[in-house]
C-alpha cells in the first residue's frame, strides 16, 4: 500500500468511529490486541525479573524505563481505538459527528 492509497482510505477509517459501526471481522482484531497486551506484559516481566536473578540487561534504568513509558502509551492508545472500532456499541454519536461547536 503506498502512501496515497493510505491518505484516501483515512475518512474510511474515521468512519469506524462512529456509533454503530465496526470494523469487518472484530473477533480476529480483540483476539490480536489481547494477544498483543499479553506478549508485551510477559516482555516487560522478563525485563523486570532478570536484573532480580542477576541477568544484567543491556539497558540502563532509564532507559527501560522510557521504554516502558512509550510502550504502556502506545498500548493504551491502540487499546482505545481498538475497543472503539471493534463494537457497534460505542462511539461517537451520529448527532455529535457532524455539529459545528457553539461560540
């Protein structure tokens, strides 16, 4: 996919976040993102529990540290766009999508 064909299928993707709409085949992407928290919490156990077994990581404190930042704040962000794509449930409502704001 190049970049144009990404910039035309953005309003397509926007359009997920409306209430009633989802994405096509949701099980599959919860199933992925489930799959995702798990790997990267059992990664960051291991981090965490090697320094306690005398395994020296390569990485100074800060360092992981940052990383774990970046990633809970990527995980978070894909978790909250993911809850919203994959269910007809919740959204942005229909009557608020096209409003102008007042002022």
């Amino acid at each position: 996919m190049n970049l144009f064909s990404a910039l035309k299928s953005l309003p397509t993707f926007f359009e997920l976040f409306k209430e009633g709409k989802e994405i096509s085949n949701p099980e599959t992407w919860k199933n992925r993102t489930i799959a995702t928290n798990v790997v990267l919490a059992l990664i960051a156990t291991a981090v965490g529990l090697s320094k306690t077994f005398g395994y020296e990581v390569a990485l100074d404190n800060e360092t992981i540290q940052s990383l774990a930042v970046g990633a809970v704040a990527a995980v978070g962000a894909v978790n909250a766009v993911m809850h919203c794509i994959t269910s007809k449930k919740v959204g942005l409502s229909p009557d608020n999508w096209n409003s102008n704001p007042k002022g």
